[in-house]
C-alpha cells in the first residue's frame, strides 16, 4: 500500500537515487502540502499544480479549515434553514478547496483531505463557551464530512477528521481532574477525539465508500503537565486512551466512554514526525514519535489490532485483527532560517534531512 508522505516545499526529495535494500517498499509515494498556492492564491494554483506533476509529486493534502468553509462560525446557534449535511445548501463555501481539487486532478496527483479547526462555536457541545475547540459535537463534525466526502466523492482518496486532535490548541480539554492530584486525571481529549473519529468514519463511508479514513493525524509529542487546556498527551498515552486500554494494554472500562467500547475502524494510521530543529535519526524525550522510531508508533497499532481495539477497515473478518494497517506521514517538516530569524536549520541542511527521512521510510516497508 502506498505511503503518503507529506510536507510544504517538499521537492528536494526527488533528486534522491538509492539502491533497494530488503524489505523496502516500493510503493512509497511522495507528497506534498502548500495550502498557500493550492487555495489561498488563485493565480498559483494551477500553474504549481503542473510543476509539483512535473516534478513527480504523487500526492497533495488540502487542508479544510472548518470555519473557511461553513457559515455563522463566530455565532453560538447555526443558521437557521442550513442543512450541513447537504453540499449545495447555501452558507457553504468551497471555491478554494474546488479549485484546488480540480487542479490536482488534471495533473493526476492524488488529494487527500484534512478536516483542521478552528470549529464553528456552534460545532461545539458546549457552544455558550464561545470557543472553536471546545468539546466539538460528534454528530456537528460528522455532518460536516458528509457534506465534504458528498461533494468529492471519486475525487477525494482519503480523509483525516481533525488535526493533531492530541494538543490543547484543537481540542479542549486534553485531561479532565477530579482533583489537584495528578492521579486523578483522565485523558479526556482521547475519549472526545474517540467519538469524533467514529462520527467521522461512519459519515465518509456513507457519503463515500471507496474513499480511506485515516486515524490519528497526532502531533510526534506532548506538553507536560495535567492542565486542560495548557497540557498535551504524547501518542503513546493518547492512542492507548483512545482504544481504552491501561499503559498494560489491559482493558479500561471505567475511563469515560470505554464502558461497552466498541472497537474503531481504520484505514491507515496518519502521523505528524516532525522533528522540527533534531536530525531525523535523533530521538525525542519521552512519549514521543517522530522519524527517528516509527516502528514505536506501528507496534502500538499492531497491539492494539491483535486486542480487537482497533480493526483494519480494508480487511474483512478475522484480517481486520491481523492485516497490519499502513502508515501514511501527511506531514513533516522542519524549521529553518530563513525566514525564522530567530533560530532554525540552513535550507541546506533541511534540504538534507528531507531526502535522508524519504529514504528511511522507503526502508520501512510499512
């Protein structure tokens, strides 16, 4: 299966040439991301679609910002008559993501799309909180990639619902307390992301069966601390959260919402491996994945599969336990300078970590 693997400015990966070593794989596709010439500059959007084509860019994401494209986002109540399930209804806007569509399509790259916040107030449970990542409604979102999986259906491959949903600037709160105790924590973003993912799932495939729905799509670390709406789970803790099992793996039925956990289908795991100022070999502190130990973010996976938590939607019965589920990195990158002036990595080396990191996932054969 292919390989997704993503970032803005991404071009310099090409010019890698290597020998395949065993167990490479070879349907490793190369990808790019630049939301600024695809949708935010009309003048660029086709002509840089023909040079990423050119250039053998085999797949783009188009970022969907929930609030660029559906009406009333500042308002606590959505308008009266919208149906948001419904493409055409009036309030929708979608000129950029279907200009950007149509370009990458004439070219023949392949789109995937990320759903990404800030949500519409009225997208959230709580909508009186006025906040655009407060406890977002399942059904709000579900009814949103209908919407979206309606309107580009056999155009779209896959979809990822939501954007790094592990950090506290997207969804709050992260950890819900009992107490000022540590121990009484509970990763309440996992559990709210658990029913977003799920809403998400079941609303594309029935918009879309062919298209994939991806999980995850996490941030590569955390921020330390229990805080709800300063502190961020790693991976590790927040996929373990949201399969409801113990740090053991052992089943967890009385974190919230795990009391008749039924388990979630996937098509792919999507990850985030920045390493933003390390080299694509040198590891994070702590719960943390980035490029330098993917395999830490498929043995979770290939565990949590063999426990019946997580199910491979491509595969049908006792394989959706057992076909291991591919990766897909739809976003990487590191910093540099230019432009940050401040700190960041010469455009040299970055150029050099690019291609190292595209010929450590082409190893990988998964």
């Amino acid at each position: 299966m292919p390989r997704f693997f993503g970032a803005a400015a991404l071009i310099a990966l090409l010019a890698v040439t290597f020998a395949a070593p065993a167990g490479a794989d070879s349907s490793l596709q190369i990808g790019i991301d630049d939301d600024g010439v695809m949708q935010r500059t009309p003048h660029t959007t086709t002509p840089i679609a023909a040079q990423w084509a050119q250039n053998g860019i085999d797949q783009s994401r188009l970022t969907l910002v929930w609030t660029r494209i559906a009406p009333a986002a500042n308002s606590t109540k959505m308008p009266a008559g919208f149906n948001p399930r419904d493409p055409n209804s009036p309030g929708y806007y979608w000129g950029d993501v279907d200009r950007a569509v149509a370009a990458l399509e004439a070219e023949g790259i392949d789109v995937s799309i990320l759903v990404a916040s800030p949500n519409p107030y009225w997208a959230s449970l709580v909508p009186s909180r006025r906040s655009s990542s407060y406890k977002p409604s399942p059904k709000a979102l579900g009814d949103f990639m209908y919407a979206v999986a309606t309107r580009y259906k056999g155009r779209v491959s896959s979809y990822l619902p939501m954007n790094e949903p592990n950090l506290w600037q997207y969804i709050t709160p992260q950890y819900s307390c009992s107490s000022k105790s540590a121990k009484s924590c509970t990763l309440s973003g996992a559990a709210i992301y658990r029913d977003l993912y799920r809403s998400a799932y079941s609303a594309v495939k029935a918009a879309d069966p062919a298209a994939s729905v991806w999980i995850g799509a996490l941030a590569p670390h955390g921020r330390a601390g229990t805080s709800p709406t300063a502190s961020s789970p790693g991976p590790l803790a927040f996929f373990q959260a949201m399969a409801c099992v113990k740090s053991n793996y052992a089943v967890d039925t009385k974190s919230p919402g795990c009391k008749g956990y039924k388990p979630l289908l996937t098509d792919g795991i999507a990850h985030h491996p920045h390493t933003v100022m390390l080299a694509p070999t040198q590891r994070d502190p702590g719960d943390a994945i980035t490029t330098a130990n993917i395999p830490a973010l498929t043995a979770i996976f290939d565990r949590l599969q063999s426990k019946g938590r997580i199910l491979n939607g491509t595969a049908a019965g006792a394989a959706q336990k057992t076909k291991h589920l591919d990766v897909f990195l739809d976003e990487y990158g590191v910093q540099t300078n230019p432009p940050d002036k401040l700190q960041g990595l010469s455009l040299k080396t970055q150029d050099e970590y690019y291609q190292q990191v595209a010929y450590m996932m082409w190893k990988n054969p998964r």
